[in-house]
C-alpha cells in the first residue's frame, strides 16, 4: 500500500535508532526517573523518552542460525557468551547481526505501521462513520484511489486522532471544532463565487468573516494550549536540573568518592560488574 511505502523509511529509521542509539535508555515519567549509581552507564544528554528495543528469544535464535552460515567462529563465540555474559552478548550480537538483524527491524516497522493505521481506521470508524464508510467503499471499487485518499484523511483527522490518543481532550475538541468550521468555509466559498447577485455575494461574505473570525479564536486557542504544556515541560525540566544539581553535590564529596572508588574496586575483583564498556 502506497501510504505503508510512503512510511516505511521513517519509521525503520526511528526503530533502528531506538535499538543501536539509545541501547540503554529508560522511559521517562511524571514521577521522575529512576536513580543510578555513579558507575552505571548514562547519556550525557540527559533521559530519553524510549523504550529499549529488546530482541525476542525466536528473534535471537534467527540471528545466531543467520550467523552460523555466514561466520560460524562468531556464532560460536556469542553463544558461548550468551549465559555466561549476557550484556557481552547483547552488544556483540547488535554489532554483528547483519542482515538478518536488518531484517528483524525492517518487520517491526511494518508491524508498527499496519498496527497503528488500523487502530487510526477503527477510531475514524466510531468517530466519523461516515468518512469511513466511504473509504471503505473506495477501497473495494479502486485500491489504488483508496491509498490516496487514505493520505489526505490522515492529514486531515490524525491530529485529533493523536490529541486523544494522548490524552489531550481539550486540544481533541478544539481540532474537531476547527475541522468543522474548515468544511463550513469550503461551503461558503463555493456559494460566494457560484453566487449571481451582489446581494447574496454580500450575506455569504458576512457568515463567511464571521467563520473566519472563530477560527482565528481557535488558533489562539491551539497556541494557549501550547504555551500551557510548554509551561509544565519547563517546569518539569526545572526538577530534573535541580535533581541533577544535588546527585553532583553529592558526587564531589571526597568521603563518597572513597566508599564508591573501594567499594567498585572489589566488585571489579570479584567480576560483580556486568559488561558495559563505554
């Protein structure tokens, strides 16, 4: 389907980024994040909102049999890797997956893109029935039309979509208002220039100002909701930097470096410390 190609590049590119780039990130929440200790890993950019991109057991044995045929030496090393190390194994098997591994997320971003088209389909279904029946209809009479249009309505309806997805009814319900108001504008326009007397031409462009002038409130509206959010984000970026603030304070205490620096010294001795270079 032309709207699955049209997405794909996007999307493999966003799950490939999640599994190399951010291997070890963490989800953020409103509660805050999850405390570690100085040694563990960390992105200095500061915490990501994705979650790791974790390979399931079937996913991993592909690889390993991929593996076998095209560098047995390898295979025999991750696998003699796999209990005794398993973050070695992890990192080795990312590095050298290879087209099979390639393959694995190029099939999680077609599963990722059919999922949420038909979750998008099922909520246009019960939200405007309507528009949906009418695409379901062009689907069967024409396929290729039907991806076309399917574009447009997207653009057109997602953003709602998406609003109360995210749990954002007042957003949801101002979008929703400003669609009908575009499809009352359309309307208008049309009479205005099929119109035949100054008259009419008069009275249309008048309702039609008035239209205009409460989408004009609508966008401010959009704005405020904006502004709002943003508010909240600062705020909420405030406690990180604060939080930050005193983990370093406490960091540069000579008496805390000493307990980390013996304590890290014997785990490293008895091999405690699970593989994370870097």
């Amino acid at each position: 389907m032309d709207f699955r190609r049209g997405c794909s590049f996007f999307l493999l590119a966003a799950v490939a980024a999640a599994f190399f780039v951010l291997p070890y990130a963490c989800e953020a929440s409103e509660e805050g994040q999850e405390k570690e200790d100085i040694w563990s890993q960390t992105d200095p950019r500061g915490p990501r909102g994705y979650r790791r991109f974790e390979l399931t057991e079937e996913e991993i044995g592909r690889i390993l049999r991929s593996l076998k045929k095209e560098d047995p030496r390898r295979a025999k090393q991750l696998e003699g890797l796999r209990e005794k190390d398993p973050e070695q194994f992890k990192a080795l098997l990312r590095e050298h997956g290879g087209a099979e591994l390639t393959k694995i997320i190029g099939e999680r971003a077609e599963a990722w893109i059919q999922r949420r088209q038909a979750e998008f389909l099922e909520w246009l279904e019960k939200n405007y029935r309507k528009v949906a029946r009418e695409l379901g209809k062009l689907k069967q009479k024409n396929p290729s039309l039907y991806a076309e249009r399917l574009r447009h309505i997207q653009e057109e309806y997602e953003p709602i979509y998406e609003a109360e997805r995210r749990n954002n009814p007042e957003l949801a319900a101002v979008l929703k208002e400003d669609l009908d108001l575009k499809d009352k504008r359309a309307v208008l326009l049309k009479k205005i220039w099929d119109a035949k007397s100054k008259d009419e031409k008069a009275k249309l462009t008048a309702q039609l100002e008035q239209i205009v002038a409460q989408r004009f409130d609508l966008i401010v509206r959009r704005k405020q909701i904006a502004y709002s959010r943003l508010l909240r984000w600062i705020a909420e970026l405030q406690k990180r930097v604060e939080a930050s603030r005193e983990e370093i304070a406490k960091w540069e205490d000579a008496k805390f470096k000493g307990e980390n620096v013996k304590s890290r010294t014997e785990d490293l001795i008895k091999k405690k410390v699970p593989f994370k270079w870097d």
